[in-house]
C-alpha cells in the first residue's frame, strides 16, 4: 500500500524524536545538535525544521510522551475511588511496568531534569508538579483526609510524589531483577507507613 504524505511525515517525526533520544543516551540535550539529529535520521538538516523549531522544542515533545500516558493510567487508578493500599499498590505496579517500557523516555527525563535547556527542566518539574496537584485534588475523596487543609494535601501529596520519582530513578540505576524487586518493596512498605502516619495527621485548617 502506498505511503501518504502525513504518513511520511509522521513517520520521519517519530524517527527524529527516536534518534534524539539514542543521541542523548550519553549526554544532555544541550549537547545535542540537529545537524546530529539529521544525520542520525538520514535527512538533510533543514528537514529537521518541518518537524520542529529547534532542539529544545523537540525536547519538550519528548517530555510529554514520557509523561501523558503515565498521568492518565495514575488518575484512572485513584478515580475507581480505591482505599489508599490499593493506590499504592496499582501506582507503583503501573510506574514499574511503565518505566521499563519507556526506559529511554525517563533516562531522558532523569537526565535533562538535572542538565537539560531551561525550557526543558521547566517542563518537567511542571509536570511532576501537575502530579502533585492532582493527587492533592484526588486525596480529598479518601477516608481520612475529608477535614484536611489544601496546604497538608498538598504535602502528602508531594512526599509520595517524590517516592514514586526517587523509585523511578532507583529502578533506572538497578540492571538487576533481584536488587529491583527489594527496591520496588522498600518503596511500597515506605509508601505505606507515610500513609499511616498521615491518617493519625489532625489537620490545623
């Protein structure tokens, strides 16, 4: 079947965001140039400017397929309206299979969120920020929480935010299975005692 022009063309996309990523496997997007990116690709460098205006936004494009797919499937959990066990236990299951299934995707993240371009690094603390609101807005709902003030949702909320990233960033460094599992468990039985703890919390509204 014969190949359309948006088909070349979002298939000549999909290769530039792929290049771009086996390129910065080593070093940041600020390194990166598209002439690189073209190369890599095997196009001619204007090329690279139908697609995207510069590296930097083609690096805000890939922050966001690392994240859209992961921020609906978490949502999707805490709105079958589980106890809080269940939230822990179905988040972290999906943030583990989503991080081996996107592993370069978040050695991208890991890796532009501490050397990336300005623009990059502020896309992605703003989208692990949209977690933590997101989550503060979802914890109102649980048993427990009903009486608590905006400011200590939103602390809860952070402080499991930063277990599930640190989680992440422990798997991507961790090529054994066995060390992954004790990884993957620590973070769950730390995950349930911040819960605990934050259930016996009286909220000062």
């Amino acid at each position: 079947m014969t190949e359309t022009r948006g088909e070349r063309k979002e298939r000549t996309r999909r290769a530039i965001l792929d290049a771009a990523l086996r390129l910065c496997e080593d070093s940041s997007l600020v390194a990166l140039s598209l002439r690189q990116v073209a190369k890599e690709v095997g196009v001619v460098p204007t090329a690279f400017y139908r697609h995207f205006d510069s590296i930097e936004a083609l690096g805000l494009e890939l922050v966001d397929e690392s994240f859209v797919s992961l921020r609906a499937m978490l949502l999707d959990v805490r709105r079958s309206d589980p106890a809080f066990d269940d939230i822990i236990d179905s988040s972290i299951g999906i943030l583990v299979e989503h991080v081996h299934q996107q592993r370069a995707h978040f050695q991208f993240i890991v890796r532009e969120r501490a050397a990336g371009p300005l623009r990059v690094r502020e896309a992605i603390n703003t989208a692990i920020e949209q977690f933590e609101k997101e989550l503060a807005t979802d914890l109102v709902r649980l048993t427990g929480t009903t009486t608590w003030s905006p400011q200590d949702l939103q602390i809860l909320s952070g402080l499991i935010v930063t277990a599930m990233v640190g989680l992440a960033e422990a798997i991507l460094r961790t090529p054994d299975p066995g060390a992954e599992r004790a990884i993957v468990e620590g973070a769950r039985v730390q995950l349930r005692m911040v819960v605990v703890g934050a259930l016996n919390w009286r909220s000062k509204l």
